[in-house]
C-alpha cells in the first residue's frame, strides 16, 4: 500500500506499541499520518521520526462527540482516504474483573471510542466514492475467556460492528477492514501471568497488516496457527467448549 492508494491517514493509539509502528510504516510509504494519543510528548518524539510525514493530534476520544467532531474538521481541510482505529484501554485499579469499576472504562474506550473512530467519516467517504475502515481488535473476540470481560466484550462488539459496516458501505466504495491480533509484544502484556503463544513484534504487524489492507479482506487474523486455535475452538459446541475455557482459568 503506498502513496498512490492512500495519500492521508488516521491512526488512533499512535504513541506507542501497535499504533506507533502502523503510524511509521504508513509514513514510509509516503504517506501523511495524523497520530492522534493523548500524550503530547510522545507524539512529537514520533515525529521526529518521519519528518513531515507525521502530524500529531492530541487528544483523548474518550470524548467520542469532540473526537467526532474534530475528525471531520480534520477531513473537511484534507480528505482522509485511510482510518485506522487502533487505541485501547484495560482495565485499571485492584477491581474485581467482573465488576463495573473494572470493565466500564475499557469497555467506553475499546468499543465506543472505536466506533466513533471508524463512523466519524462514514458519509463524507460515501460521498467521495471511496475509503478504508480499518479497526485493530483481538483472537479473543471470538470465545469468552476466563477474567477478560474487559477486554473480550468489547473487542467481541467490534468486530460484529465492523462486519455489519462492511455489508452497508461496500456496495458504495468504503472498504472495511477488521484485524483480529494475538498477543502482541506492548506494554499491554507487562503484567501478563499465562503463556504468550505466538508472541509478534509490533513492527512485523505494522508490516503484515499494512501489506494486506490492499488486498481488501474483510478480516486479518494474526498470527495464522493462533487464529485457526482460536476459530476452531469457538465453533465448538458450547458442552466442549466449556470444559476448555474452565481449564484455562488455571493459566490466568
């Protein structure tokens, strides 16, 4: 994917791990980035990196009507051909996993954020005839897992949200893309406690996924062996698939 396919862009989450390398690799192929991330500092040491190529945008899309607001205001000066809905939140604090203190936040954030990241331009790219949709979610939105409500519940809406928007905007030129990831090497697994099969790079998914996206899939999945796991064991019937998902609560 290169200059001639996608001019501008947007990419959420863009100070660190997955978001950062999609942000550089995207400035490599000549493309203009807007890095959107709450912290101001980290963005602008991104910069540096791709001069003139990277525009920081900070802001926190918590606030999903100004995110909403500023992205158009943002298009409505230069078309964006690219949105790539990448920022995430867990959960925080010594709440337990099933309780609101624990899921409200990433729940706010890793659904709502990301749905007003991937809608805000939706018309403005059916007017134009063209546009790419992209959302980065997870392998575990395809099963509950144990102590993850988190994290699986809103990955899981995501990506229905992302299918049911690939069915309305196709037919008009908007392509819409959902990435399905394994554990990937961030900041995210520092405290992870359980095995990491698979573990990628954040550079080798910037790349993998970057390449792809021409292609227009419908889905990514990544890596290929985890996700075949991960589909396979959630097509199972539920009276096979419980004892799997019980056994996995000693791992966690």
């Amino acid at each position: 994917m290169g200059p001639t396919t996608v001019r501008r862009a947007i990419v959420t989450g863009a100070s660190r791990g997955i978001g950062r390398s999609l942000a550089l690799r995207l400035a490599r192929d000549g493309v203009e980035v807007i890095a959107v991330a709450r912290t101001a500092a980290a963005l602008a040491e991104l910069a540096r990196e791709a001069p003139g190529r990277i525009v920081p945008e900070v802001f926190d899309l918590a606030d999903t009507g100004a995110f909403v607001a500023r992205l158009r205001a943002l298009d409505r000066a230069s078309p964006v051909d690219l949105v790539i809905a990448n920022a995430g939140a867990g959960p925080t604090g010594e709440a337990a996993p099933w309780s609101w203190e624990s899921v409200g936040e990433a729940l706010h954030t890793n659904l709502c954020g990301a749905a007003a990241t991937v809608t805000a331009l939706t018309d403005a790219m059916v007017a134009r005839g063209s546009g790419q949709l992209v959302a980065i979610g997870s392998l575990s939105s395809f099963a509950a897992l144990p102590r993850a409500a988190a994290y699986c519940a809103p990955k899981a809406g995501l990506r229905m949200l992302m299918g049911c928007l690939r069915l309305d905007l196709a037919p008009l030129g908007v392509r819409v893309t959902m990435v399905n990831l394994g554990f990937v090497n961030t900041s995210a697994l520092d405290r992870a406690t359980h095995p990491l099969p698979g573990l990628m790079q954040p550079d080798a998914v910037a790349d993998a996924v970057v390449r792809r996206l021409a292609d227009d899939p419908a889905e990514i999945d990544l890596p290929r062996g985890l996700a075949l796991a991960a589909r396979g064991a959630a097509a199972l019937p539920a009276s096979l698939l419980g004892p799997i998902q019980r056994a996995l609560v000693k791992l966690r």
